[in-house]
C-alpha cells in the first residue's frame, strides 16, 4: 500500500471520531484572528510569557498544539510519539524564554475546535492565532485565511491576491514558513500545472488533507 493510500485508509476507517471529535452533517470554515507579535515580543523569546502545549491526536496524526495568552502559536505534526520529544525543542525554540508547561487536554479541546464539524446555525467564536513573522509572511498568511475549505489556490494566485503578482517563489517560501499546521490552511496551496507541490509536514499528508477537505466540501 503506498503512503498516500495507508493515510487516506486510516483517514476513512478511524475518522475524526478516533480523536474524540463531533461529526455532524455540515462544516464551517474557521474564523481565525490573525495577531502579529511584536518586535520587542519577538527579541523578548517570550520572557515573562507562559506556553501551554500538549500532545494528542488528529485526524492526520500525532500533533503537538500549544496556546499563548494572545492566541494559538504552535501546531505541527510528527509521526509518532517517538518524536514529542523533538517537536518540544522546536516549540522551546521558538520561544526561548518563555515558560513552558504540557497541557495534553488543552491540546485536544483546541483541536476539537479547529476539527469540529458544526451545524450550520451554530455560532462560531473566532479562534485566536498568534504568530511571528515579517511583514510579507503577514500577508501571506492572511491571504490563505481567506482560502475556501474544500478549494484550492496556486502559489500564483495568492501572490496576486496579496498585490505582488511576481513574487510566486517568494509566497512559497512564506507558506513553508507557516508555525499553524491546517488552522493557517497551506495545505490549501498547490502548484499552478496542479500538482501537489512541497508540504512542511509531508507532501503526503497534504495529500490526505485535501482529499479528505474535497470529500466533505462535496457533501454539503
């Protein structure tokens, strides 16, 4: 079985509810809130600022998620419990002086959300993001919010859309740079002859996404 077909298998038999997620019949596209640190938060490492993050599954495998005061600022992907390890020192990284502590349920109730099929009459409350980055990667960022579920864009058309028709390689680059795994959704980003193009978790898993999106969207 190849990778792409093992993913998509263990998308359609698990479901979301294997990671204690609601199904309903109808999406919502998340509404997020985009803030920008600032610089002195940005030289600052996150001194005198708490991180909570935790651990826990996806739909798309393991992922550690972690919260701010100001918002969501970390959600990656990994491939086994192997490697919590690893992506602890990335989000340490990140923030170098900022106190850290695990929070698995945090971690899942966040995820709930960011998952969550809802009703179409429910309401739902924007999701905070927090998030580092030059003033380009801002824009490219904000630029994919306005994305579709279920729909895709090229590298191209986003650099149109942010007012730099040129400076496709140079959106690429900010989309790889992307610290929000599916709650920015780079996954919704592709090449323009349709191919798949590079994924900062793994071309298959951006695979499996966009299936499982496509799927969906086409239910509604």
């Amino acid at each position: 079985m190849s990778d792409y077909n093992r993913i998509a298998s263990m998308i359609e038999e698990r479901s979301i509810l294997d990671a204690g997620l609601s199904t309903s019949s109808r999406l919502h596209d998340l509404v997020v809130d985009l803030e920008e640190a600032s610089p002195s938060e940005i030289k600052s490492g996150g001194e005198e600022r708490g991180i909570n993050g935790g651990f826990t599954k996806t739909p798309f495998g393991q992922a550690l998620v972690a919260m701010s005061p100001r918002g969501i600022c970390w959600i990656s992907f990994f491939e086994d419990e192997s490697g919590e390890a690893s992506e602890w020192s990335k989000l340490q990284s990140d923030w170098p002086k900022a106190s850290m502590v695990r929070d698995d349920s945090l971690a899942l109730d966040l995820i709930r959300r960011i998952f969550c099929v809802q009703q179409p009459t429910s309401v739902v409350e924007p999701l905070k993001a927090f998030v580092k980055g030059s003033a380009f990667q801002l824009k490219v960022w904000r630029a994919l919010l306005t994305i579709p579920f279920g729909e895709l864009r090229s590298y191209g058309d986003v650099a149109c859309q942010i007012g730099a028709p040129s400076s496709a390689r140079a959106v690429g680059n900010a989309v790889g740079k992307n610290p929000l795994a599916f709650l920015i959704p780079c996954h919704r980003v592709i090449t323009a002859d349709g191919k798949i193009g590079n994924y900062r978790w793994g071309s298959v898993r951006k695979q499996a996404i966009i299936a499982w999106e496509h799927s969906l969207h086409g239910k509604q």
